[in-house]
C-alpha cells in the first residue's frame, strides 16, 4: 500500500500550483485594480458634484468672473473656479504650495501630458488621497484634473489620472466626462481609440473618463488597461 508522495510528484504538483498561480495572480491583481479604479473615480466625480451642489444652494456664495477666459494650461485655477465652487464644500482640503518635478502624468502612449504636468502647484487635496488640478482649455472651456492617488504611481491618464469637463450653462454648473472633441455622440470604439495606446499627443486618454461613466461607472472589457 502506497502510504506516501514520492519527492518527483511532490516536486511536480508545487511545479503545477506554480504554474496556475502564475497564469491566475497577475489577472486576479488586475481585476482588483480595476475595481478599486471604478470605486475611487465614481467617489471623486461624487466629492466634485456634492460640492458644486452646495455651492449652488449657498445664499452666501459669491464669484465675479473676469471679462474674459485665457487660456491657462499651465496654471491651476488661475481664475479660482474650484477655491470658489469646489474647495470650501469639500471636507479635508489641503492646498498644495509647490511642484513636485516627480509628479508629471504620462499618456497611455508614455507621452508627457502637458495638462497633468506639475500637477502639484496650488492643486487641492482630500484627505484619501485624491487630488485635483483645474485648468482652462480656452475662453470658455474648463478641465477638472483627478489623480486618485495623489503623486503615487502609476501616474497614467486611464489608471490613475482622468479628465473631466466643468461646463457653464443657462442652467448652472455642469460635469461630465464630455472633455474637448468628446460628446453624447462619440462613438465607444472612437472613445476607446482616443483612451488607448494609439493615441498619440497630450490629449491622450482624455475619453477615459466618459468611456467609464457610459458603461455605469465600470471598466468595459474592451478598456484598454494595459
């Protein structure tokens, strides 16, 4: 009666576990990242529209825009937007006093993204972490910047990094993941093409954002993760 493994077939089966541990862990780690990404950017779009909410509904709120809109890419809240709309209806606001030259955000691509570089001047930050850079695209045009870990890596436009769009309208205030050259009829393969590798220059998965909030605020399987 075999009472035993011999030292091959306890050598073979851990050669077996390794092998599917290999094949499984590195999707496993994947999928959980995915899923973190999904709950960490619905809860900064959420931080973002309570905000703006109670902003609209202060009796005391008050904000005199300039004449007009320049173009700002560099510069974060240069006419001070989100100090006046955002910040002070936001819980553990930190503001940012310097840059941080290890702090710059690449393109799916790993392009320089010239909308996220020197993403910590004067930018704000929550207490999880999260931070925002505001800047403007033109005269009317207006980009709220989230990283959801701060300067922790990877510091990807699609990972970690998403562009949303503040809109002024007739009726108020409006976010949305519509960013330049993105709308309602933007078609998910344009918007997967413009979220992936393939795109080439700064504007680099800025149709992250939308692309995610069409399939109800989670990663489609045909995102371009990796």
């Amino acid at each position: 009666m075999k009472k035993g493994f011999t030292l091959a077939e306890v050598l073979i089966t851990l050669g077996i576990i390794g092998v599917v541990a290999a094949a499984t862990i590195p999707s496993l780690i994947t999928a959980y990242q995915k899923r973190a990404t999904e709950s960490q950017l619905k809860k900064a779009y959420s931080t973002l529209v309570n905000a703006l909410r109670m902003s609209e509904n202060d009796p005391d709120f008050n904000y005199t825009p300039p004449d007009t809109y320049e173009y700002a890419l560099g510069t974060h809240d240069k006419y001070g937007i989100f100090k006046s709309y955002f910040a002070p209806y936001m819980q553990g606001v930190t503001v940012l006093t310097s840059n941080n030259r290890n702090w710059r955000g690449k393109t799916p691509a790993g392009e320089d993204a010239s909308l996220v570089a020197n993403f910590g001047d004067g930018c704000h930050c929550i207490n999880d972490g999260t931070c925002f850079r505001m800047v403007n695209h033109g005269t009317n045009y207006f980009y709220i910047l989230v990283d959801l870990n701060g300067p922790s890596r990877p510091n990807i436009v699609g990972k970690d990094i998403f562009y949303f769009a503040l809109h002024f309208t007739e009726n108020g205030l409006v976010l949305d993941g519509n960013v330049y050259q993105v709308s309602r009829v933007t078609t998910n393969a344009q918007l997967i093409q413009s979220c992936g590798k393939g795109a080439s220059g700064w504007q680099g998965g800025k149709s992250c954002t939308e692309l995610i909030i069409r399939n109800s605020w989670k990663i489609p399987k045909d995102y371009p993760w990796n």
